[in-house]
C-alpha cells in the first residue's frame, strides 16, 4: 500500500537547477557546521583528525522485496544521492556530510533489535530475518528536519504499530521509547564529545502509543529500492513523517513500551527549543529561526531551490491532526 501524500504542487521541477550548484551548496553548509540546534561550535573535527583513520568503503546495499503496487510519484523526489550525502548522524559528526564520510565501517549485519517493557511477549528480533518474512512496502514520505530544508524520500519499510502489535502491549503502555546502538568503537561522535555535538549518548526518542500505532509511523529499513545505508540509520530507523526529521531515530536497537513520557536527545539538550512532540508546525518558530518556510532538496542545485511555505503536520494533518485534538500545539511543541 502507498499512503498519498498531499498533491505536489509545492515541490515541481520549477525548483530544478545544475547538480553543480548543489555541489557549492554542501560546501557551504559544510564549512557552516552549526547542527541542528546552532548550538554547536564551529566544527574543525575533521582538521583535527578526531574521526580516526580512514575506514574500508560500505558493504554494497542489497535489492529489498517491496509491495510493487507503487503508482508514479505524486511528489518530486529529491535524487538518492543528496539523500545519501546531506545527512544528520551525530554519532559521525555534526557536518551534513560527515555520516557518508565516516559511517561506512558500521556493521549493520547481525543486528537485533529488543523490545521490552510493557508488553506481555517482549523479544529479540533478527533485523535481517525480519526484512525477509515481514512484507515491505514503499512510502513516499515528505521529510521536514528542524533546520527548515525538507526532502521527499521514497522509504522501504512496515508500520511500526503492527510490529509492535506482535509483542502484546499492555494497557499500561503508554509511550515507545527508541535507543540508537552505543558503541563507542564504532561510533566517533560517542567517544568524543566535540565530534557528537554534547548529544549524551546513546541518542534516545520517543513516541506517544497513539502516534506509534498510527499507520503513518513506519520502521524503515530501505530506500530507493535497498537497503538503507549507514548514514541514513541502516539497518532499521524510525520514520514519522509529520514531525520534524530529528524524531526519526537511526540505526535502533531497542524499543521499550512505557507508562511514562520517556526522555529525548534533543530535548534534553535544548528543552526550550526542542519538544516531545516536534510536530512539523510553521506557526511555531524555532526560539532562534522561523518554521514558517523551507527550503525544498529537488533534483537541482542552489540558485534554483525557492522557498516553499511548510505546512502544518508537514502536509499530513488530514491524517493525524485528530490525535491532537484539544491540546494547545503552542505549549506541547
Ligand atoms: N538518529 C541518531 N541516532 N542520531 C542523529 O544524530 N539525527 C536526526 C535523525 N535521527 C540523528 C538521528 C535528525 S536531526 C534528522 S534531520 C534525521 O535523522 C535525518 O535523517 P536523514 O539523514 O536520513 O535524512
């Protein structure tokens, strides 16, 4: 099953220019390094050498079996190759291109995932195996991070709900509570505060019972077609695709069912400017930018990305707009 996005009018080929440009553009953004809260202090890890000697290329991404019934695109997708290159994995360091550059040695396989908690058949599950027998389907999903540029990625994955149905929560589950693998050895930005940006490690999120069994949530363990690659949180992360892009946890080893709001990387970090919820909503600025507009990563380069407004629920409110109803969004950011 596809689940339709909202009609593409925001994002056409007007937003097209050279490759060339884009090319400039990482450059530039680079060499900026704020992260995603501008907390951060100008980057020069890489100068410094903090990630480490050069590690062996990526192990090749493996063709995914996916439910085909997949109709052209409605929205304009932003190529796999910016997907795959402008990226947020502070575990590799806080420049949008330094989880290409520095993930490629993490060992995606074996993996298990655990979830336990409030669940009457808590388990460990074979990431690997369950691609196999789960049933994969595409989603193409807008994605709105916190820094206000967005993409339109097509996913490969299930719905977190149903997979979470398999381990029998209990009425006292309340919320989900995700956990990114901890592994120094691996992880640069975990042994070295300045490359992770202060994040305390291992990067944790969370989700409300209802908005994780919402069929929208999904675990992804693909894109365009493969299996994710490391810098995208290979081999299985979070996907919620109405709030920003820093609630989609990577690389996730444990999910654990709880009765009570579970802490938040970034809101621990910056509890004024990062909420539980962090539902995309361009009538709640950023204490320091505005989230009314964003800036849209098409298939061209710099000179030609416009800004497009941002639509509240990142364009899915029809959708999830009820499971908020009655709550002042203003005040549960
Ligand atoms: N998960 C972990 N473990 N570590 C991170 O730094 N960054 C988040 C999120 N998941 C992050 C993470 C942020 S800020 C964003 S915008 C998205 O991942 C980016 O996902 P993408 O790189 O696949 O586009």
């Amino acid at each position: 099953m596809l689940i339709k996005s909202p009609p593409p009018k925001l994002l056409t080929e007007a937003h097209a220019t050279p490759e060339s440009a884009y090319v400039s553009r990482r450059t530039l953004i680079k060499g900026v390094g704020a992260g995603i809260g501008g907390l951060l202090l100008a980057r020069n890890a890489q100068a410094l050498d903090l990630f480490g000697a050069d590690k062996p290329q990526a192990a090749p991404r493996k063709p995914l079996d996916f439910a085909a019934d997949k109709p052209a695109p409605e929205l304009a997708l932003t190529p796999e190759a910016k997907v795959t290159t402008h990226n947020n994995f502070y575990e590799f360091g806080t420049g949008k291109t330094d989880p290409a550059e520095h993930s490629q040695q993490l060992k995606t396989e074996p993996w298990t995932l655990t979830v336990e908690g409030e669940v009457e058949k808590p388990g460990t599950v074979d990431v690997w195996k369950l691609m196999g027998e789960i049933g994969l389907e595409e989603r193409i999903y807008r994605m709105r991070c916190v820094e206000a540029w967005s993409m339109v990625i097509p996913w490969v994955g299930f719905e977190l709900g149903k997979f979470l149905k398999r381990f029998a929560p209990t009425s006292r589950a309340k919320y989900v509570a995700f956990e990114t693998l901890y592994d120094p050895e691996q992880m640069p930005g975990q042994r070295n505060r300045y490359v992770g940006g202060g994040v305390d490690y291992p990067y944790v999120e969370g989700l409300r019972m209802d908005e994780a069994m919402h069929p929208l949530s999904i675990l992804s363990v693909g894109l365009y077609g493969k299996t994710l690659p490391p810098q995208n949180g290979a081999p299985i992360r979070l996907v919620v695709p109405w709030k920003y892009g820093f609630k989609g946890i990577k690389s996730i080893v444990k999910i654990k069912l709880v009765e009570h709001m579970p802490p938040t990387s970034w809101n621990k970090l910056a509890p004024q400017e990062y909420g539980f919820f962090a539902n995309v909503n361009p009538a709640v600025d950023h204490p320091r930018w505005s989230q009314a507009s964003e800036r849209f990563i098409g298939p061209g380069g710099l000179f030609s990305v416009k800004r497009q407004p941002t639509l509240p629920f990142n364009g899915y409110a029809e959708e999830v707009a009820s499971l908020y109803s009655g709550m002042d969004l203003k005040k549960f950011y």
